[in-house]
C-alpha cells in the first residue's frame, strides 16, 4: 500500500515550511507514529506523547533514502533508535491531524 499525501494538507505543510521532497515522509511517520500509538484514547494523547518506534523508523528511513539528520527538526532520534517528534514536530502533527478526517477521534 502506497500512502499519499492528501492535497488538502498542502497547506498545512507550507505554513510549517515543509518542503515538498519531505511530506510524504514526514506524512508517513506520522501515520506510523499513529498506528503505534494505540494506547492513547485519544488523538490528543497521540500527538502530545506518541513515539515512532525503532523498527518503523529505520523502515521509513531506508524506503524513502534518508538519514536521520534530515529529520532533526521533525524527530529526535538516533540510530536503531525511537523518533519521538521535537515541539516542531508534534506542532505540525497537531495541525495535520485537525485538518485529516482520517487521523481525528472517532465519537
């Protein structure tokens, strides 16, 4: 399964100053970091503690031919290590998921 970027968060991305060539990783890392975040109720607690683990973050690196210091102002991590976002991160996390129907709480 390819995941897309939905034109609809273009602008999120551009009032965050996300260039092109790193949304749909960053994208991607979120939507993981969703995923393996399921112990939070809500979307809230995803965004405020949620933590991309090792595993998936090592994962996205190498399918999308990146380093980790590319995402130092997305993530903080290390190698074979969990990402967990920086304030910048979880700012544009927070943004992305109010205006994602599919990343909102279900009630």
């Amino acid at each position: 399964m390819t995941l897309e970027v939905p034109e609809t968060l273009s602008p999120i991305f551009e009032q965050h100053a996300v260039s092109v060539e790193h949304r749909l990783f960053l994208y991607r890392a979120f939507s993981r970091l969703i995923e393996d975040s399921f112990e939070y109720p809500t979307m809230a607690g995803v965004v405020e503690h949620g933590i991309l683990g090792a595993d998936d973050y090592e994962e996205l690196l190498q399918q999308h031919d990146r380093g980790h210091r590319q995402n130092k102002s997305w993530f903080h991590a290390t190698a074979y290590s969990s990402a967990t976002p920086t304030r910048k991160g979880r700012a544009l996390l927070r943004d992305l998921v109010a205006a994602n129907p599919d990343w909102r709480d279900h009630t």
